[in-house]
C-alpha cells in the first residue's frame, strides 16, 4: 500500500509540474502580424508584371495604356460575350483559421470604363462592368454578361468568394436599381448591398479615370469605400459606403485578389491602370511544448532550480528526515522490483500483441505512412457512423475520419465480401497498399498508413475538401474548360508517374479523382488487386494497359460532362453507351456533338476534338496503335506535336466496361482483348 501511494504521489508531482509548464505556454502565445504589400503604377507587358499578375479568358496587358485590359480586343472572335481576369499570382492571407478573425486589407486602383463602338443596340444578354474579386482558386473565369466573371453555374451557394462590383448595366433580374452603381456581392451574384453613384454625382461611364479606395478593418469588420476621380490625390472626406460587414464566412485562410470584368451583347472596354494592395492579419506564436527540444530545455532548466531548492532547504532538515528519507527509497526499491517481475510476466505474456503495438506507435518523421489502430480509426470515425460515409463500391466503404491531431482523413474500409473472395492473398493486399503508401508524385493522393486487425483492412488516405470529380463533373455545377483540361493532364502525368516506376492504378474514374484546395487533379483510390501468383510482368502488363484504356474513358467523360454509361430515352439508346457513341461521331465526323454544351462559348473547340482525339487512341487495342501514358503526356503537353491517325472505323475488339466496372485489370479474361 505504501509502495502505490509513493507511486502515485510521484505521478501527481510530475503532472503538477506537465501542468505548469502548459499553463506557461498557452499564456505565453504571442499575436504577430502577417503583412502583404505589392504595388503596381502600371501594367505595361514586362517580365514582373508576367511573374506577378495571372491572366485568364479574355484579359491581356495593354502596352498603348499600360493597363491590364478586359476584354482582349485583339481576339478573333470579337469582344461580345466575353468574360475574363487578372488575379494577384499569390495567394493572400486573409483569415486566421483559429479566431476565424478576417484580415484588414486596404486597396487603391484606378479604372477606366470606355463603351466600344461595335456596340449592338440590344437588350438581351447585355452586362458590362468591373469588379474587384477574392476568390478561392486562380483557375475559375465566370460567366459573361451580367456575371461580370464572378462567378459561374459550378459556384454553388457555399462557394466562398467576395466581390465589389462597378456595374455599368441594370439586371433586374439580380434587383440593379440603375445602371450606374457599386455593388458588395457575398459568395453570390445578387449583390448584398448596393450604392446608388448617381446620389454622389458620379458616372461610370463618363469615360473619365476614377480611383476606388476599400478599406476593410477585419477585428471591427467595418468596409468603407471611397471613390473619386484620378487627379484626386487625396482620399474624399466622405465614402460612399460604411457599414459593419462580416466577411469570414465567405474567406478562407488563403485567397487570391484581382479584378474580373464581362460583356454581353453591349460591350465595354475595362482598363485598370493602376493598383496597389496591402494586408494585415493576426497569427500566434505558440510556446514551445515538452515535445520540442526548446520545451525540453526549459523543463531540464526548470527541474535543476527544484532540484537546487531542496538541497538548501535539506540542510535546515533534522536527522528524522533523513530517516524518512531512507525508508521512501527502500519501500520505492521494493515497489519497482515488484514492477519489474510484474512487468516481465506481462510481456511474456503478451509479446505478440506488444510487437505490433510498437509498429503502431513507434516515432516516425512527419508525413510517413504507418500502421494505425483499429480502435484509433474507429473513434476517427465515431464507429464508422453511417453520417461519416462518403461513399462505397463493390470493394468497400468510404469513410470521413478526425484523426487525434486534428488531422482529416478519407479511409477505405474494405469489404468482408471483397477480402472473402475466392484467391484472395491478403498479405499481398497490404503488400500493394504499403508500396503504393510510399509513392509520392503531386498528382497522386497521398496514403497516410493502413490498419490490419483481425479481418479488418482499412487504408487510410489524405482527406481532400473539394471531394471527388464526378460531383462536379455530373453535378449541378460546370466546370469550365480551362479547368478540365487542366484535370486531363494532371491525372495523365499522375499515371505516367505509375507506370514509370513498375506500378498501375487498376481503378481508373471519375469517382477516383479528386480536387485539391486549388483544384489540382490527385489520383486516388487505387485498386489494389486480390490475385493468386501470376506472372507480375504479365500482371503489370495488363494493368497498364487497362490505366490507358480507363485514361481513354476518362477523358471523353469529362469533355462531355456525362458518365460512361448513361440512362436514355428509348429513342436515344445509341447514345447511352459513351464510347459507342463517341466512335460513332468520329466515323460521321461529328465530334463536336460530344462537348458538353453546358460549358458555353468559352471552350476552345479545336482544343477540345484534339483531346478527344488522344482519349480514343488510348481506346484502341494494344496491337492496334494504343499509346503508352508516356506518350499520351507528350501529346497533351504539346498539343503542336501531331498524333496516329485514327482509323476510320471502330476497332472490333475493343476493352469491355459497364457501369459498375472496378478496375478491369482485375479480369484476366478481359485482359485477353488487350
């Protein structure tokens, strides 16, 4: 009994003193700023301003104003409808995801607004103006017209995006009192507050150069606007707007800042011909903890003044004490040699089970994968709760998981029916899975570690927010062009990276692709194959063979925004098989019919039908001019560099699929075809 009360009392000494020095560093957090300036006088076309300003759609440099000019009026197909934007090439900080605190920013620009004299004499689809925009991504151009390149049909109602807008054009439809005005748009068209110019006497479209100032103080979260003309060189005394304006909700840590402007049927040449920009957010300097080797200092410093404290204070002690002392270490000498005997029955006892505790939590640098627990996956996903899936297939369920650290991960939990299938070698199962873990390439999605406990295999992926592409392929939304194209080569490079290094992904689709936070493409959810011993060259033969002809599929997938197999209406059921139909545009040289219209009149069609082009001679048979993924990259990457012709006709013998398919390689009678 003594024993465990001195074990105990040594235990609260050393969590009093954890305590303390815990206490000691969340009181010693100290707030630092985290500024951002950049300034620019001028856009004339000059290697910095290149590196600095990203361009998309219809935006160019001026050199005759040395302005960044929206629409390109140097393009062939005229300024009507067009849509486009110059954005700040770096991301900004402008939230502290802690206090969820926005960021103070101030900006200056001055602008030009001039109508163009191809202006047709219509009211349908008209919309000319400018905005200052942060939005979440440098990939994204809006609609034309009176989105002003805001935003477009694949921004849904959580899409986070701030807006000031100078509009030109009076849209009922989004509540425009006039056609004079500023508008404050919050991650929607439909601006939520609106600044009537003509009560200041202001005109946007006097064709004279105006300067705006926005000032945004994020901890009061007050938004002032002033605007004036450009030989102004002061601010005006009084803004045209100051209200409280919270804007966190629709920020998140990182942005990017620019300008958007559009045109419709009525056209309008929008000039920025200056701009400077400044910000200021709170982040925290955290103290170290005991786990850092400054935290392990201090506690070392911490421990040799007690320690000092007693032996001057030992002194004063009378020999009683140093009795009591004596028996405190024999009765502690007694306890530990008990421990000890205990301890060593325990491990003997248990040795298994130790061995693959210490593979669990054995230190490991940051980022490696490792093997996690069940019971630590199980709390991640509070018991694999029906309200954490994601999603599922024939190989198992897909879960959402917190991990300890805060840390979010996507894990696949595979199926007793998949893991029970007859030739099934599990072993070689977490073989795949722990190569695959130690793969790294930006394209594809990183595995954090796997669990095997029983007959439970789960394998644990790097969470991706902007989830998988065929809910934006096949949603509601559309992505535009630019961004699909851009998905097409990253899942190519992806792939190639596979195969280089003896690999295959064995599970090709929509559903197997994500978008990062900048929606950049990462292959995921690989299909990891159950088969006996067959020869791995034939095995890796086949799968690779089977990536391009998933890659072919893919590809015409996501240029026409609709999955491979498709319900249709009776009259229509030659189109409802994907491939069957795209050959059958190819042979009648239709191929335009398969772009999905959704996308609007910003697509390069030449673009498109070349790429469509390379997804069907990845559809061909193996002997019959199939591309490796390595020469699929180069095509895509130099769309200059000319391609196999195609044969006139659909080859016979093509690679079979259905909608249900997972992975064809893992069919050898399929793989028989190649």
């Amino acid at each position: 009994m003594s024993s465990i009360n001195y074990i105990f009392l040594i235990f609260c000494l050393f969590n009093l003193e954890t305590h303390l020095v815990s206490v000691h560093s969340s009181s010693s957090d100290v707030p630092i700023n985290v500024t951002k300036h950049f300034s620019f006088p001028n856009f004339i076309n000059n290697p910095k301003i290149l590196h600095d300003v990203k361009l998309l759609g219809s935006a160019k440099f001026s050199n005759e104003k040395g302005s960044l000019q929206i629409p390109n009026e140097s393009q062939d197909t005229g300024i009507r409808h067009q849509a486009g934007r110059g954005l700040y090439s770096f991301p900004i900080r402008l939230l502290d995801p802690t206090t969820k605190i926005p960021a103070s920013f101030q900006t200056t620009f001055s602008f030009q607004l001039n109508n163009s004299t191809t202006d047709v004499k219509s009211d349908y689809g008209g919309g000319s103006g400018l905005a200052f925009i942060i939005v979440p991504d440098e990939f994204t151009v809006g609609r034309p017209g009176p989105w002003l390149a805001m935003l477009n049909d694949a921004c849904e109602n959580d899409y986070k995006a701030v807006a000031i807008e100078f509009d030109t054009r009076m849209n009922h439809e989004f509540g425009d009192p006039n056609d004079n005005h500023v508008g404050i748009n919050l991650g929607t068209i439909v601006s939520d507050k609106i600044i009537n110019l003509s009560d200041f006497g202001v005109s946007l479209k006097d064709g004279f150069v105006h300067h705006a100032w926005i000032n945004y103080d994020g901890p009061q979260k007050r938004m002032e606007i002033f605007l004036g003309l450009a030989n102004q060189e002061v601010i005006p005394t009084k803004p045209i707007f100051s209200e409280i304006m919270d804007l966190s909700p629709f920020l998140n840590e990182y942005m990017f800042v620019g300008f958007s402007a559009s045109t419709g049927n009525h056209t309008q040449i929008h000039n920025i011909l200056s701009w400077n920009f400044s910000s200021t957010s709170q982040a925290f300097l955290h103290y170290p903890s005991s786990e850092t080797c400054q935290g392990k200092i201090l506690l070392e410093n911490t421990s040799t003044e007690t320690t000092a404290t007693t032996k001057k204070s030992s002194k004063d002690e009378t020999p009683r004490s140093f009795l009591i002392f004596v028996a405190a270490v024999v009765l502690s000498l007694v306890a530990l040699i008990c421990f000890y005997f205990i301890s060593k029955y325990r491990r003997s006892a248990a040795k298994s089970k130790s061995s693959i505790d210490e593979e669990i939590h054995r230190p490991r640098p940051p980022n490696k994968p490792r093997r996690f627990a069940f019971s630590e996956l199980s709390s991640s996903t509070r018991s694999f709760s029906e309200i954490e899936v994601l999603g599922s297939d024939l190989r198992g369920v897909y879960f959402r998981g917190k991990l300890g650290n805060g840390n979010q991960v996507a894990l696949k939990r595979f199926s007793t029916q998949f893991l029970n299938t007859h030739g099934a070698d599990k072993k070689r199962l977490l073989k795949e899975i722990k190569v695959i873990s130690h793969v790294r390439h930006p394209n594809l999605l990183p595995i954090k570690g796997w669990c095997q406990d029983k007959t439970e295999i789960i394998a644990v992926y790097e969470f991706v927010p902007n989830g998988s592409l065929d809910k934006w392929l096949f949603g509601a939304g559309v992505l535009p062009w630019t961004r699909r194209f851009k998905v097409i080569k990253d899942v190519a490079d992806g792939l190639s990276f596979l195969h280089n290094k003896q690999l295959a992904h064995k599970n090709l689709k929509c559903s197997s692709v994500f978008l990062d936070v900048s929606f950049r493409a990462v292959l995921g959810d690989f299909g990891f194959v159950l088969m006996g011993a067959e020869s791995k060259q034939f095995e890796l033969a086949v799968c690779n063979g089977a990536d391009v002809f998933e890659f072919g599929i893919f590809v015409l997938e996501v240029i026409g925004g609709r999955p491979r197999v498709e319900e249709m209406d009776e009259e229509k059921q030659d189109e409802r098989n994907l491939l069957d139909f795209a050959w059958n545009l190819h042979e009648t040289n239709e191929k335009v019919k398969l772009v999905d219209r959704r996308m609007g009149s910003l697509i390069n069609l030449e673009q498109a039908i070349h790429v469509m082009e390379i997804g069907l001679l990845c559809t061909l048979n193996e002997n019959k001019g199939r591309p490796s993924m390595e020469q699929v990259v180069e095509f895509l990457h130099d769309m200059e560099k000319p391609i196999p012709e195609l044969p006139r006709t659909r080859p016979v013998a093509l690679f079979p699929y259905n909608s249900a398919n997972t992975g064809l390689c893992n069919n050898y009678s399929c793989s028989l075809k190649l």
